[in-house]
C-alpha cells in the first residue's frame, strides 16, 4: 500500500491529523444518524478498482437508512488555498475529509 494511502487510512479512522467537513444535508440529519455515518466512514474498507483505481483510499460510499452516503479525502496545502504539492508528507499536507448525501453531489 503506497504511503498516502497509510496517511487517508489513519487519518480517516480517527479523524486525527486533519479536518471533517459534513454537508448540510448531512448536517441535518438525527445526530445519532450523523454518528453512525461517521462510524461507518471510520471503518470503510471495500476498497475496489472502481472506487479506488489510484489505491490512495481517499473515497467510499455507503448506505444508511435508506440513504446513500459518500465520503471523499482531499489533500491540501498548509494554508488550504491549494491542493497539496505532496501528499504523502504530513508536514505538508492538510487532509480534509468531507462526508455527503449521493444526492447531493
């Protein structure tokens, strides 16, 4: 496994080392709903050639009460103006991970 994808794995399972973005269809959602999408996010691991075709781990979707959820990782740079000019180095990089309703993409 390449070294971005180490860092999005760590990252996305404990939300530690970057930030978490929901979208306001999200963001309206039951708070015990909003908890178990973020469960969900933490523990994603069905990675595939259609969803991960550049083995980074940077995105997943899953369905929830009769809902479809994505979930992307974007890297940036430190002042998050830009996109990062090297992911693979945490100093570097500032991941954000941004959780969404399908229907709102």
């Amino acid at each position: 496994m390449n070294k971005i994808a180490v860092l999005n794995d760590a990252f996305r399972s404990t939300f530690r080392g970057g930030k978490v973005m929901v979208s306001s269809g999200v963001d309206e959602l039951p708070d015990c709903v909003k908890a178990e999408a973020l469960l969900r996010v933490a523990s994603f691991s069905d990675f595939t050639a259609d969803n991960d075709p550049h083995d980074e781990h940077d995105f997943g979707s899953f369905d929830l009460v009769g809902r479809k959820f994505f979930w992307k990782i974007d890297c940036y740079d430190q002042e998050m103006q830009y996109g990062s000019e090297d992911p693979s180095d945490p100093k570097r990089t500032t991941r954000v991970l941004t959780l969404m309703l399908a229907s709102e993409y």
